[in-house]
C-alpha cells in the first residue's frame, strides 16, 4: 500500500516508546483533539493508503525516533483528548533524521525549537527513510525447526524451562508479564518480559536471524509466542505457539507426551459417537502441567460436526485442498481451567468444531463468549 501524502508526527519520551515496541502495544492517549488528523485518516482509508504515525523522543527532539501505521484514531471529546491504534512500530535505523528535514503541510520546514506534540507533515519529506527500512519478518518456525534448538537439553536455562512450565499451565498458554513474575517471585514484570524474550533470542540466534531492535523486530518473544490485549484486560499477554509445545513433545524433557494433544488432529472413525462418555479435565503430572484435552472427545466432536468451523463455515479442506483436510480447532463450551476438577465431557453439548479465528475471538473474555455470541456478534457487524 502507498504511503497517504500527510502523515502525523508527534513527542513521546523515548523509554516509553521503546517499550510499547517490546510490548507490542497498538494504542495510546494523546492529550490534544486530533481533529484534522481523524480527516486524514478517512481520506487515506477511501484511497486504500496508510496514514502514518511519526515519533520523536520528547526529551531531546532534535531527530526523529520511530514510526508506525495508524489503524484508527478515536475523537474523545468529553476528556478532551485523541485515542490512536496503531500497527507496526517500529525504531528508525538511521539515527541521523532531523526533525528539521520536515516539511509542514503548507509547504514550510519545521523550526528546530518547535517541541509541541501534534504536528501534520507532508509525507514526502521522509517517504526515503521509510522505504528503505529494513522490514525483517517475524520468525515463522515450523514444529520440526523448533525441535531442532530443543532437541539439546542444556538449550534452556532452569529458569527458562520453569517459565515455560507455568505458561503451559495456563489455559490455552496464555499469561502476562505480571503472573510469570509473580510465580518466579521477581520483584519487577520487567524481568519476566526480558526472560521470555530472551527465549525467543535464544532460538533466533540458533538460526542467525536478527531480530533485535535495530532490525526493526517488534520483540524477540514473537518467536515462540502471540501476544495481544485480551477484552476488558489492559495488560499484555502472551500464549504461546502450539508449534513450539509439539516441538517440546518431542524432547525428553516430558515425561507423557499425550499430554499435548494437536489442535490438527484427524478424526477416528471408530469411536462409538453417542454411546461414548468422555473425561475432562485431569491433570497429569509432567514437567509442563497443562489440562488434558481428550483426545477421543475432540475426534468425536469432528466426527458429529465435521471439520468445518461452528461459527463462520469456513472449510479449511476447500480453501487450501489436501492439506487443509480435517485441520480444525475445538472449542470446550466450559471453560475446563476455571472447573479445576476432572468432569464428565459431552462431545456434542460441550465442544464445538471452530477456526483459529474465531476460536482466538471465543476467549477474548474470560469465561470465554459461547459459539452462539459470537455468532450473532458476526451477524451484526
């Protein structure tokens, strides 16, 4: 997509913005009516073109610092103040753009001494930088390629392995800096944020990616993890890839294997549908302690359903042919991690065949919305 001609430029002090960038954070409040800016935005969204959004470090503005792609801007007139969502930020790598290198939207340069928040530019002054940024995608391994670094047992510090241990006890491997800190006993989330990230450097380094800041990575942890704001929740959480829990079933750092059950597991043809009665829940002692998922309940559920999402239709085997044959999440209507206790599962009643998409959708609250919200949350929108 082309750049739109004006883009957006404003203050924010240096350590703030280099840790929205390790967070991954996608918004912030800016105390100023961006009024012309949300017009912008509008123009630049009917032209299929991006608004951008340019940083310079409120403590010393001299040069600019970072940049990302406004996603939505949200007038807040009652607090007086702008709401904006942004995608992809990221640090200039070259540090030696002047702030005076911009021009105005009437055509003027920008004063050296002008130190306000809120400026619009035309984009044109900097489109060069912004084009020849290095954009380094994020580390996309494959189960077998994440075996590799795990297959030495001394890959992962203790401390490594006890964090990944208590994320895998998490439902569905999400937890935020906050928890893992508070279960390492670290005084500071700070620290939780740099161990997980340094993981993710660790299997990064392994294949001589580079995927540090200056990069332009959005974090080392996007190695082996997603991560995103769950609503209702202002914290950042992370979950991490089911890619990488195959890939530690694989090692013999585990002592039952059968405690990972694959998300793309094909149904069994002869399990007995409606006469069968399923557990859920128990806990097995390993080095990760994660629920079990049972595994003849989630072939049964497919076999009832079939391996097409309960929500949306869609039919991975029609959209990407063999490969896409039988792949399909299942979704537990309850939400086993907040029973604690073993339960008697029903295939039929409890779980539902649904997409990696709406399945992320389903738990974007927790207890998580039922099939049937966020059915009618799609018919409305």
């Amino acid at each position: 997509m082309e750049a739109f001609e004006n883009f957006v430029y404003t203050i924010i002090q240096s350590q703030k913005i280099n840790d929205m960038i390790r967070n991954n954070e996608s918004e912030y409040i800016e105390k100023k009516l961006w009024r012309t800016a949300y017009s912008f935005l509008l123009e630049a969204k009917k032209k299929n073109q991006i608004l951008y959004l340019v940083l310079a470090p409120a403590e010393s503005t001299i040069y600019l610092y970072a940049y990302a792609k406004i996603e939505n801007i949200e007038i807040l007139d009652t607090e007086k103040s702008t709401k904006i969502t942004f995608s992809e930020l990221r640090r200039f790598t070259n540090e030696d753009i002047l702030k005076t290198e911009l021009i105005k939207t009437n055509g003027e340069p920008v004063d050296e001494n002008y130190i306000r928040p809120y400026l619009l530019c035309k984009t044109s002054s900097i489109k060069k930088y912004i084009d020849e940024e290095p954009k380094i995608p994020i580390l996309d391994l494959t189960e077998e390629q994440f075996s590799l670094p795990l297959a030495d047992k001394s890959f992962l510090s203790e401390t490594e392995l006890k964090a990944i241990d208590f994320a895998c006890s998490k439902d569905d491997c999400i937890f935020s800096a906050k928890e893992l800190a508070d279960y390492l006993n670290y005084k500071d989330y700070n620290a939780a944020n740099l161990l997980i990230g340094n993981i993710g450097k660790k299997i990064a380094d392994y294949y001589s990616v580079d995927l540090s800041r200056k990069s332009n990575s959005p974090g080392w942890w996007r190695v082996f993890c997603d991560g995103g704001y769950i609503d209702g929740d202002d914290e950042f959480h992370w979950q991490i890839k089911n890619e990488f829990l195959q890939a530690l079933t694989k090692t013999d750092w585990i002592e039952d294997p059968e405690n990972f059950i694959s998300d793309n597991e094909t149904e069994d043809e002869n399990n007995e549908l409606l006469q069968t009665e399923f557990v859920e829940g128990s806990k097995k002692t390993t080095l990760i302690n994660r629920y079990e998922r049972n595994k003849d309940a989630r072939q049964a559920c497919i076999k009832y359903y079939g391996a097409v999402c309960y929500v949306c239709g869609f039919d991975f085997e029609k959209s990407y042919g063999e490969i896409g044959k039988g792949f399909i999440h299942v979704h537990h209507e309850d939400d086993i991690s907040l029973i604690g206790n073993e339960y008697k599962v029903d295939p039929i009643k409890d779980l539902k065949p649904v997409c990696p998409n709406c399945h992320a959708m389903l738990h974007q609250k927790r207890p998580a919305y039922t099939v049937e919200e966020l059915k009618n949350t799609m018919k409305n929108t």
